[in-house]
C-alpha cells in the first residue's frame, strides 16, 4: 500500500485495512493485534465490553493514536507513515463533545466548520438538518442538555462531509427521538458514498442499522458467528 | 497558515468576550499588584517613584501568566484537543492565533495598566515613542514565549507550577529590557532605551519562528 | 514506540547490563588521577595571588566548571535538536543527562563563586553579569529537569523536553546578553582575574583544572547516560507479555 494514494473512486479498495495491527497507550496494548477490513459504504457495528478497546480503534483510525505495529490503512494512507493527512477526512465523535462550553451553537458549528476547510453554507444547512437553527441556535453550549449537545457536534461532523464516519456512541444519553436522527443522518451518508463505523451498547437498534457486525475482546477482532470467517468483514 | 491564525484568533477572542475572564479577573489582578506593592514600598519614601517601570511590567508578567493559563484552558476542555488536532489546521496557524490573541489581550491589559500607574503613582508620562515601541515588543516577545510555553505545559496536572517555572527565567531578559527602556523613556534619555528594543524584538523573533515549527510535534499526544 | 527507534549506540554501550565499562574505569582512574594533581597545585604548589590572597585558588575548579555549566547546556541543545530531527532515542537521553549534569556543575559555580566573593569582596552575592547569568542558567535548567519529570508517556515528555532544550541556547544567548549590558551599566564589582597576573604555575594550575573537571564531566555525563538508557530499557521490556495478557481478556468474555 503507497502512502498517500488518492483514494480510488470505484470502490475496489477498502475503506479501513488493518492487519495484526497494535496500538499502545503508554505501555498497555489497547489494540493488541487487529485485523479488520471495511468496504465503501458499509455500515459497521464495533461491539465488545468496557475496555475492549472500541474507542482506541476509533481514535486509531481517525490517526490520533499512533500503530505501532502491523498494517494499518486508511482511505488509501498508511497510518504507520503519515497519520497526520487522514484526519480531515474523517469524522469522530467522540465521548467529548469537542466545543468550547462557552460560545453559541452557531458560533461553534461555524468555527469548526471553516476550521475543517467547508464554507459558512455547509454549518448552516448542517444546523437545519440537526434542528439546531432558530433558538438554539444562540444559547451557550455549555447550557445545553446532553442531546442538544451531541446534535452540536453532530452538525460540526457532517458540515465537513466526512469520508469515514467514527461514531464512539452515538446513542448514549439520547432520547428517543434523538437516535432516530442519528439513525437517519448514518444511513443517508452511507447512501451518499461515505463509510461509518459506529460503536454502541444500543444492541437492538444498532444491529437494525448495521450491515456487519465487529466484536472486539482483549484488543482484537474476535470471531464472531455475526460476521463470518475470522472477524473480518467483507 | 494566515487564514487558520485569524480563525483562531477571532474564536479566542470571542471566547473572552463572552465569558469576561481576562477583563474580570485578570485586570483587577493587575491592579491588585499595583496596590500592593505600594503597600510594601510606602508611598512616601520615594521608592515606589524610583521603582515604577519594574513594577509596572513585573505586574505585567504575573498578569500575563495569568491571560496565558487561561488560553490554554479553554482547550482542556471536553475533547476540544482532539478536535483541534482532526480539524485540518495548521499547527503553525493555531499558534500564531493563540498568540494574537493573547498579545490583544496583554496589550489592553498593559494600556489600563499604564492609566493605573499614571494615577496611583503619581508619574509623568514622557518619551512616548519609546514607551510605545516597548510596549508593543515587549507584548510580542511574552505573548510568543508565553503560548510556546503554554503548549509545552498544556494538558498536564502539573501544568499551574511548571508554567511560570519554565517561562519566568526566559521572560527575564524582557523584563530587564522593557524595564530599562521605560526608566530612559521616563527619565528623558530614551537613546539609551533603543538598544533594548532590539534585543527584544530578536527575542520575538526567535520565538515566533520556534512556535511555527515547534508547535505541530508539540500538539501530538504522542 | 519502544526499542524500534532506538537510535546507534556506541559500542561500549551496547545491551550494558550495568552502568561501569572498561572504558569509563580507565577514564575514571585518569580523572581521579588529575584531580589529585589539581589538588596539588592549586592547594600547595602554586603560589597566592597578591590582590586575593588564598582565596584566589578556588578559580581553579569555579571557572572550569563554569564553562563546562554552558558546554552542557550546549551539549543538551544539540542532543534535543538531533533527536527532534532524527527521532534518536539514544540523542534525546545524551540531552538529557547533560542537563543533568550541567545542573550539578552550575549549582557547583553558584556555591564556588560565593565562597570566592566572600573574602574577596566581604559578601556572599553580587549581581555581577558572570554570576547573575549563571543562575539564569540555573533557572532555566531547573525548568527543562522539570519537563522531563512529567507524568506522560516517553515520547511525549522527550518532545516537549526538546522543544525546550533546543531553546536553551538562544535563551542563554540573550538572557546573558542583557544581563552584561545592564550590569556594565552598573560597575559593579565583578569576581575577576582581571588585574591579577596569572601565569607560570598559577596557569598552569588553571590549564589542569580544565582537564581535570572535563574528564569529571564526561565520566558523569556517560554514567548518568547509562542510567538513563537501562531504565528505558526496563520500562520497554514485557511488550510481549502484555499483549498475550491483553489477548487473554478477550477469551473469557
């Protein structure tokens, strides 16, 4: 895999490529040894208990967490050189809202927004996909409850039209209503060309969104009767 | 790099208007020195006339420290880092953000500062050219330094006590400049104050260059 | 991130499994040896200087250890920019235990040029430009130890610990700068040799004062390297243990 190749429009290479892939934190092995292959437009569920290490595989593949051994490629960067160029093509959210408490919605989806390189449009329409236009839109995020809140960042991912969406999540803490948003806005980008991976604890519903599931155990891919073959999904 | 700067910058300081910390807290702290160290010096000896460059930029460091602490604070919270880090902005420019808008920051600080000074201590305000050119070096040689520092310490607990610990010895030379020059500005003699100027302009200088391409590895976790 | 980007060793160095080697003992010997020497003259043989009398003799071990003070802080500048540009491991400790050291020898010219300035000149302290910059250095070599004791992972603290190491040199360059300018402002009294005559034995003594504190300041700067590169080691150790530990986690759920 060349570092740096643009990545091919057909589809024929994956999205994520990762082989014995191990990522440290400190000292501890989050990711002990992952193999995982995503296509294009697949919806991937990333299951497994508290500390398997669904949020360093996230964090990983957005290139914030260096690999210190294996293959790791991503949208056509190999992660292992330059981890750096992958990360504003994706999109995480994360279990930190990622805005800064004390200003406006609107003031935080458009900073983000020109900070990823998009135009003040794309923050706009976001905010109207995510209902946060009209009042919301000038309260302190800091006032905000947990769902207002994760429609923000929400709104700051898709006005970057991500390629890769990390999703660490996405449900806790929402109300009803709030997940079938995120529902609607995942498969609408699936369908628009984009890949996401997701991690939940939402079994039920996110095995209905969901084209493959992944488990993780102890730092790897586990063999999952779900997914078929060694953990890998086709 | 400009654009992303200017981004960061305009963010930064919309922050401070909104939540008032720097005019709320750090001002009165600069004031609160000013009135302290008349305390300790006794208004009427003298001393506090002969002292007053020193004192004025040395609550002008403390103060500073203080506006610096807070810019990086604002990033600690709730994954903005990480934000930052995947939001496609150059390093080079968030520095040169951070950076302008701390030296905003700093500069009115220094500017209600100087009223203070001119009121409490009684001093005659000459050579203003001078005054000045120091103010606005002296601002950038601490604003660079300080957010070069800052990134250095960001993020660790430890982060309140290694900060001075690391930026007051480096700031020593700016205090000793932007000290002299002040007495040759106020003293009528400010050839003598150039000279200073300079060497605080190279110290800017420097800085700003090793926060263009120190900052990006610094922003790393790892 | 662990022993893959260990940087080319020396050959004495490498797998050492104890901090001593037949090289450093010889080096060693031969420092101890001259340190005698120094000890000879500038204790008995050389003669006393008229203006500062005794006192005079503590310049033999004060202004050598001044100089190597800033050749360690030099030498830390250059291990923090090879290991910024190479990502050398090896670099990054050498910058390290020359901090280290060069802390030591500065609080030695602090400690050294007070016992000087005493008899000399009836106090402990001057703001004179030499002393006043060499506690400067002491500052700001203080605040890179600091930086290096932070609880982060490895390649983050050697990061941040180069960034400011790198800028020690231009830090000391004008730190000193603006010391002498605003000292000489002053006349103030200066621990000098200026005004004494050294030469023939007192230069002498002086000239092997230099060896002798420089073969000192290697022996130490190598030994505490050493220590530096085993403790790494023992951290990085166990790599594979903890990732079948890991594994395992996933087999019982």
């Amino acid at each position: 895999m060349e570092p740096d190749h643009p990545i091919s429009r057909s589809g024929t290479e994956p999205v994520v490529h990762l082989r014995g892939a191990v990522a440290l934190l400190g000292r501890f092995p989050a990711l002990a040894g992952v193999d995982l292959d995503v296509d294009r437009r697949r919806i991937v569920l990333l299951r497994g208990a508290n500390g398997a290490g669904k949020t360093t595989l996230l964090r990983a593949l957005a290139g914030l967490v260096p690999i210190s051994a294996g293959e790791a490629v991503v949208l056509g960067v190999d992660l292992r050189v330059d981890r750096q160029s992958v990360r504003h093509r994706v999109g995480l959210l994360a279990h930190g809202t990622g805005l800064y408490d004390e200003l406006s919605v609107a003031d935080n989806v458009r900073f983000w927004t020109l900070a990823a390189g998009a135009v003040l449009a794309d923050a706009e329409s976001a905010m109207v996909r995510l209902g946060l236009d009209g009042r919301l839109s000038d309260v302190s995020v800091g006032r905000l409850s947990t769902g207002q809140r994760r429609r923000t960042s929400l709104a700051c991912l898709i006005a970057r039209r991500p390629e890769l969406w990390l999703l660490d999540e996405p449900h806790a803490g929402l109300d009803k209503e709030g997940r079938d948003v995120v529902d609607e806005l995942v498969r609408d980008a699936a369908v628009a060309g984009a890949t996401i991976i997701l991690s939940s604890h939402e079994l039920d519903r996110a095995i209905d969104l969901a084209d493959e599931i992944v488990t993780l155990g102890g730092g790897v891919a586990l063999d999952d009767s779900g997914a078929g073959g060694d953990g890998n999904v086709a | 790099m400009l654009h992303d700067a200017w981004l960061i910058a305009r963010k930064d300081l919309k922050l401070e208007i909104r939540s008032r910390v720097a005019l709320n807290q750090v001002v009165p702290f600069a004031l609160l020195v000013l009135v302290l160290f008349a305390f300790a010096l006794d208004p009427d000896r003298g001393l506090l006339e002969k002292a007053t460059p020193g004192l004025y930029w040395i609550a002008v460091l403390f103060s500073g420290l203080l506006a610096m602490q807070r810019s990086f604070a604002v990033e600690a919270a709730d994954g903005v880092t990480d934000a930052l880090r995947l939001s496609g902005l150059a390093p080079a420019g968030i520095f040169l953000g951070k950076t302008l808008s701390v030296a905003v920051q700093l500069l009115v600080l220094e500017v209600l500062l100087g009223v203070g000074v001119a009121v409490l201590y009684g001093t005659s305000i000459t050579g203003w050219l001078l005054l000045l050119a120091t103010i606005v070096v002296a601002t950038a040689a601490i604003s660079t330094a300080g957010t070069l520092f800052g990134v250095v310490a960001a993020g660790l607990r430890v982060r309140e006590t290694l900060l001075p610990l690391l930026l007051l010895p480096v700031l020593a030379p700016v205090l000793i400049g932007s000290t002299r020059a002040f007495e040759a500005a106020l003293s009528g003699t400010p050839s003598e104050g150039w000279p200073w100027v300079g060497l605080m302009s190279v110290f800017a200088a420097v800085y700003v260059v090793a926060g263009i391409f120190g900052f990006g590895p610094l922003m790393e976790e790892s | 991130m662990t022993t893959e980007t260990a940087g080319p060793l020396e050959a004495s160095d490498s797998g050492p499994t104890s901090t001593g080697s037949r090289t450093t003992m010889i080096l060693g010997i031969v420092t101890l040896f001259a340190l005698g020497v120094l000890v000879l003259l500038g204790l008995i043989l050389s003669p006393a200087e008229e203006n500062q009398s005794d006192a005079v003799r503590i310049m033999y071990i004060h202004v050598p250890s001044a100089t190597l003070s800033y050749v360690g802080c030099f030498l830390t500048a250059i291990g923090s920019a090879v290991f910024l540009w190479r990502k050398s491991r090896w670099w990054d400790l050498v910058a390290y235990a020359s901090a280290e050291v060069a802390a030591l020898f500065t609080a030695f010219t602090l400690v050294t040029g007070m016992l000087w300035g005493r008899p000399t000149w009836g106090v402990f302290w001057v703001w004179d430009a030499r002393l006043t910059s060499e506690a400067m250095l002491m500052l700001l070599l203080l605040g890179y130890l600091a930086v290096r004791g932070i609880a982060a992972d490895y390649e983050v603290r050697a990061k941040r610990a180069a960034i400011v190491g790198l800028l020690l040199v231009p830090n000391v360059f004008i730190v000193r700068q603006s010391v002498q300018w605003w000292r000489t402002l002053h006349q103030t009294p200066t621990l000098s040799l200026s005004g004494a005559e050294i030469q023939g034995l007192m230069l002498f003594s002086l000239f092997t004062g230099f060896i002798a504190i420089t073969l000192a300041f290697i022996w130490m700067v190598i030994h505490r390297f050493r220590v530096a590169w085993l403790e790494e080691q023992v951290d990085a150790e166990g790599l594979d243990t903890a990732i079948a530990e890991r594994r395992a986690e996933g087999v019982v759920s």
